[in-house]
C-alpha cells in the first residue's frame, strides 16, 4: 500500500479487508488497476514481493490495458533457488517472445534490464528441454585500461575475468556442481568471441555479451558462425563502449544493417525496464540526461 501510495501520489486507507483510495482522478484510477492486478496475481499464486508492486506500477504507467498477470506468469525458467524467472516489464515480455519465435534477437539498452539474465533463463530452459544440444556463452574480451599480456596465467586464466559475469548468471540458474559437469562436458560453453573463429553451431543457443564491444568485423565473423537449428540472442548497451576512439561499434552498426532482415527481431530496453536496486533507475535517468545536453550542444554546469 505505501509503495503504491507514494509512486502515484493517492492516499490509501486500510480497514479490515476494506481499501478506500482518495487523490485526483486519473491517479486514483491507476492505483485502482493495479491493485485489482496485484489480486488477481495472489488468486493465482504468484508471490507477490515489494519490487513486484513497484513493477506493476511501471507497466500499468506505461500502458494501462495490459494483464500484469500474463507478463508475471509468463515463467521462463525455475531457478535451482525455486525462484520463478519470469518478465517484469513489457519490453521484457516481448522480449521473451521474440527469443521463443526469432533465430536472432537483439537485446539492446541499459545496465540491469535483464537482457542476459532472461536470455539466459531461455537458454538452460531450452537445453533442459533437450531443443538445443548445448548453449554456447560469448563474450568480447576488450581491455579496459590493462593490457591481457601483463595478466597473470595462460590464456584462459587471462581471459576468465571478463568471462566472470556469465559464469554468475548460470550459477544462479543451475546447482553449481550441475553447471561444473555440463561445462566440463562441453554442453555448456563460456569463451571469448576470438573463440568463435572459423566454427559452425549447429543445434546450438548462442548467447553474444555485451556486443557493443565488439567490432564490425568481429560482429560479422559471430553472426556467421550460426548452423542449423541454432538460436542467437546478442545483448548490449550502446551506451558504454569501451572500445578505442574511431572504431566502430559492431552492436551499433548491425542496429542499421539488419533492421529490415525478416527473421531478426530488435528489441530496445529503457531505464523503466531496470529491475535492479530503484536507484539504478535514477542513476541511468540523471546519465543519460546529461548525454543529452552535450549531444545538443548545452553547457554542463559541472563542467563549465
């Protein structure tokens, strides 16, 4: 109730099994739907935790008519925690959707809107299903400020740190020994998209991190790598590349390539689609304004 309360400014009075709202109208209607969505959710089961509520609120905000059932029931996957993974927005939800009808999907947009996580969740879904025969985990490894030849280690001790993040997302997914004998079986693969060269995947979930990393050759060389019966899902936010000035972003540049491609789907993340902790929300708003300004040529104030 206080989180309702305080996202859309109504005041909420509890007596018994009795809820009065009072506040301006169109307000008031909304925080009704969402607590008529939130009943429903209880009816039929689900868990209803704070962040959920906050979530609800986010979606009914952005287009009221919409079931918040139908996007939380949507389970993708059941963690080795019992945790439901399911969507939590509605970009997530089409997001989803477009994994389950694409063989190619972009996932495209800021920090914490669960671009990996869920595409992720889709994959050891898949392969527990027996429709892929393995997942394969890629990510660029591009130095940021240290160069991997004064790295400690052979080439794989070098190259694990950037390959940490997805080790920890199927580590959530999966009992860890689980997840060590598929890795060691080579039925789940984490490398380093130099890796990729001159492989063909078949029957294969290939999942491309934080492709904005990557280069327009590099980006080519991963996208044919595809055999049959593969699915890709390439994620990345275009907003933090780290690459060197003057080379082209090969995420960035396969945004305008391949946007008409009949078969691959784009799907665009906006900070409302954040389901991290609620200030990374704000943190990406206040970056992205300041982005902004520079782009139209306005004087920073903490920098004029």
């Amino acid at each position: 109730m206080k989180i309702i309360s305080r996202s859309l400014g109504v005041n909420l009075e509890v007596r018994g099994h009795q809820v009065t709202l009072k506040g301006p109208e169109p307000d008031l209607h909304l925080a009704r739907r969402v607590l008529l969505e939130l009943y429903e959710l209880l009816q039929s089961g689900y868990p209803v935790h704070p962040q959920d509520v906050q979530y609800a609120v986010k979606i009914l905000q952005e287009k009221e008519s919409v079931s918040v059932k139908d996007i939380f029931l949507d389970t993708v996957y059941i963690s080795a925690m019992k945790r439901r993974i399911s969507p939590k927005s509605l970009n997530q939800k089409r997001y989803i959707e477009a994994i389950r009808t694409r063989d190619i999907v972009f996932g495209i947009g800021p920090a914490g809107t669960g671009k990996t996580y869920l595409a992720m969740a889709m994959a050891v879904a898949a392969l527990m299903n027996q429709e892929f025969i393995r997942i394969v985990l890629v990510r660029p490894a591009v130095e940021a400020g240290e160069k991997l030849g004064f790295l400690p280690g052979d080439l794989y001790e070098k190259v694990n740190p950037y390959l940490r993040p997805l080790y920890d997302a199927l580590h959530d997914m999966m009992e860890f020994e689980k997840a060590t004998r598929l890795v060691q079986r080579g039925i789940i693969e984490v490398a380093p998209l130099a890796f990729m060269r001159g492989r063909t995947l078949n029957d294969s979930f290939v999942i491309l991190d934080e492709a904005q990393n990557t280069t327009s050759e590099q980006m080519m060389m991963f996208l044919t790598r595809l055999g049959f019966g593969a699915k890709a899902v390439i994620t990345g936010d275009v907003t933090q590349i780290d690459l060197s000035a003057g080379v082209l972003s090969g995420l960035v540049e396969a945004r305008e390539l391949l946007k008409g491609v009949e078969g691959i789907a784009f799907v665009h993340f906006t900070e409302r689609d954040v389901v991290r902790h609620p200030l990374v929300q704000d943190i990406i708003r206040a970056y992205e304004s300041r982005r902004s300004r520079r782009h139209s040529g306005e004087v920073d104030p903490n920098h004029a």
